[in-house]
C-alpha cells in the first residue's frame, strides 16, 4: 500500500529541489561554518529564508515559531535541524521579531511608533551582534536550543500583507464600521486569518495609521465598534457615527424580520389552501383552518407593527443626515462669516480706490489714443513731392534719349590728345587723284 505523502505546501509552490533526496538532505543538516564555504552557507540560507516566506504567506501567517516550521517541513520522517540559524539570521536582518518585544515595543515605550519603527528597520541591522540577537532570543532564562516553543515570533513582511487583506474591506465603503466580531469573522471567512494572526494584523494598522489611538484588542468586547479607513487605519466612532450605525443595523435586522414574518405567512395561507381543497366536510378540517386563519391575522398585525417600526427607523436615519448636513452646511457659513470679517473694507476706500483707478484708465486711453495717431506727413507736402518727381521722371527721359543720338566720345583725364585732321575734299576726287598717280607709276 503506497503511503500518502504530505507536503508543506502546493507542489508548484514547492522549489525543485524539495523533490530531491540527496539535495534535502544537506538542507536539513546543521549549518557549518560560513568560513569553510561562504557560497553554499548563503545558498542554503536563501533557500529556508524563501520557503518559510513562502509557507506563512500561503497559510496567512504572520507569527509562528520554530516548532511549527518544524512540524510543517518535516520531510520523509526527517525534519530540518537547521531552523535556529535560520531564524537567528532573519532576526539579525530584522525580517521578524518576537511576539514578546513587538508587544513591548507597541505599549510600553515611551517613543513612537515611527521612531520604534525606524530604530528597529534602519539602527539596529548594522548594530546587533550575534551575542544581542541571542540574548533576545532568551526567554525567562531559557536558551531557544532548549525552549523552542516558548517563542513566538512575528514576520514583518507577512504582517503587512494581512494588514493589507483587511483594509481590502474598505473597497465596498471607505471608511468601513464593523464591530470586532464581524471583523474576525469576515477575516476568517473571506481571507482565511485566524484569530490570533487578524488580532497582530490590526495592533499594525491601529499603530502604523495612527500614532495617537491605541487599542488592545485582547481587552476589548467582541461587539466593541471600530472604524476602518484606508488611509487613516483603525479609529473611535463619534456620537454621530454610532448612533448611525446603531440604527442602520436596526434597521436591518427589522427589514430581515418583516421578510421571515411575510414568508411564515404564505407558509399559513399555503396550509390553509391545501385544507380546504382536502376538505371532505369534517368539522376538525373547519377548526384547523379557523385556527390557522387567527394565526395568519397575527402575524399580519406583526407585520404591521415592524413595518411602522421600520418606516420610524427610516425617518430618524433621513433627519440625522439632514442634521449632519446641515451643521456642515452652518458651519461653512461661519467659517465663510469669520473669513469675510477679516476683509475690512470700508465705502471711502472703496470710491477712492475706484477714483484711482478712473485717472489711470483715462491716462491709459490718452497715451493709446497718442500711439495710435498717424505718421504721414501734409497733403500738400505730398502735392509737391509728387510733382517734383514727375519733372525729375521728365529731365532724365529726355537725356537718356539724346544719349542715344549724340555718339559718345571717350573721356580722359589727359588734356594732350590729337586727332587727325578733317579732310577738306571730297572722297570722290581723292579716289580720282590716287588712280591718276598709280598710272604714272606705272
């Protein structure tokens, strides 16, 4: 018969070398010295460190201690012998705390908060020594070796994501009034957080959002209500909000009383009709449907009464938040009233202010009016321009044309040149006179 085998968690969540015997089995062995083999003391450290992540996540929790983990990875009939180094190092690096100095540091320090947060996150890392983280670990004396079980320890980054689960509920109505049972109860049903874990998960948001308003929830009635907002964590109801919320749920529980009373009566009236239909004229069938009528008539008048309860319940609801609207409303007016006083303006200010700004308007419109005059010069002016450059248009027409007719003799700067002489005959006759010279040549 094959025997089941338990796993700490989902095998596709589990690493591959959960599935490996030779693997686990030096995981589940003592840490050696870091000095012998820095690489394979780190790799193993980053294996457990990401697994006990991986299986508070999946379990939605966010305290535990080292004989759960224990339980929870044993493997094969073997468990892990390696988990008090483990934790004394998730400690150093500050990734979990004990329950018992989460608790002190939340209500017995004198500091706030954000300074606890900040001297635990950012300080103490560089500062805790092996010997410190030891001495933390000590409970009444007692070393972690030889009381494991003693010690709860809380995991930051868990814890944060159970803080964040619940503020989830602010989704439907932020902010959101539930009382501290419905709380849990939704935390339970809806998230999958325990009891305990959902307690350590609102001691977060109660402090992380809100510095000034501490509750100890392990002190507080289950029917205690609480206000959750997203951005200011877990607060006190007002007057108004109570009062509110009291009669929503009033309200409520009434409607879901009309609709079981409206249902027990068809439930009657259905009876009825199936005796009547059975009837065979016996006298124990008329009393049984007279008896059943009487209780149908009472349950009507129930119905009635819830009704009129239900119908004041609305109309309480409707004037609250008419009164709420209209304290707003005052109070914006007042405000509105103080910030209107702080205005002092008088009439006489005012038309002087309105006589200065009347000058200046006047000056403006003048100094544009100036701007805006033309720079042309006098018609008569332009008369005259015009003219003159007709006659100028005229006089150099004129010698461009007797340029044309006239040849142009070569200037020069040198006052001694010759020309030739100007012939006194005619061009005939000298031809004549050379051919007469050419023959007696000849």
């Amino acid at each position: 018969m094959n025997k089941t085998v338990i796993y700490p968690l989902p095998q596709d969540i589990l690493p591959q070398s959960w599935f490996q015997d030779e693997r686990m089995n030096a995981m589940f062995a003592e840490f050696r010295s870091h000095s012998v083999n820095s690489q394979d003391w780190n790799a193993k450290y980053q294996f457990w460190k990401e697994l006990i992540f991986k299986w508070l996540s999946y379990n939605k929790k966010c305290q535990f201690s080292i004989s759960e983990l224990t339980f929870a990875f044993k493997r094969n009939g073997i468990i892990p012998r390696c988990l008090t180094t483990v934790i004394e190092q998730l400690i150093k690096s500050n990734q979990i705390i004990t329950q018992d100095e989460f608790y002190h540091q939340l209500y017995n320090s004198n500091a706030s908060w954000t300074s606890w947060t900040v001297n635990i996150f950012i300080k103490k890392p560089f500062f805790w020594s092996l010997s410190k983280v030891k001495n933390i670990l000590n409970v009444n004396n007692h070393s972690i070796h030889n009381n494991p079980d003693t010690i709860k320890y809380i995991h930051y980054e868990i814890i944060h994501e159970l803080a964040n689960d619940i503020l989830d509920f602010t989704k439907e109505n932020d902010p959101i009034i539930l009382s501290y049972y419905q709380i849990l109860q939704r935390c339970t049903k809806e998230k999958n957080i325990d009891e305990s874990n959902a307690k350590l998960a609102l001691t977060w948001i109660n402090r992380m959002k809100n510095n000034n308003f501490i509750i100890i929830f392990d002190q507080i009635s289950s029917e205690s209500l609480l206000k959750i907002s997203s951005t200011k964590g877990i607060e006190n109801l007002s007057k108004y909000e109570e009062g509110l919320f009291q009669l929503t749920q009033c309200e409520k529980s009434i409607l879901k009383t009309i609709q079981n009373l409206e249902m027990e009566k068809n439930s009657v009236m259905t009876e009825i009709q199936n005796l009547i239909k059975n009837n065979n004229g016996l006298s124990i069938v008329n009393m049984t449907v007279k008896t059943l009528l009487r209780k149908k008539k009472q349950i009507e008048r129930r119905i009635e009464k819830q009704t009129a309860i239900f119908d004041n319940i609305q109309v309480l609801i409707s004037n609250i938040h008419d009164a709420k609207s209209n304290s707003e409303i005052f109070e914006t007016y007042k405000k509105s009233t103080e910030l209107l006083k702080n205005f002092k303006l008088s009439s006489l200010q005012v038309q002087n202010t309105m006589d200065d700004l009347y000058e200046v308007v006047d000056e403006l419109n003048e100094t544009q009016l100036t701007l805006s005059e033309s720079c042309q010069l006098d018609e008569s002016i332009n008369s005259e321009l015009e003219e003159e450059f007709k006659n100028l248009f005229i006089d150099t027409s004129n010698k461009l044309v007797h340029t044309e007719t006239t040849p142009q003799v070569e200037s020069s700067d040198n006052n001694d040149l010759h020309f030739p002489p100007v012939p006194d005959t005619l061009i005939p006759s000298l031809v004549k006179e050379k051919d007469k010279s050419l023959a007696q040549t000849e």
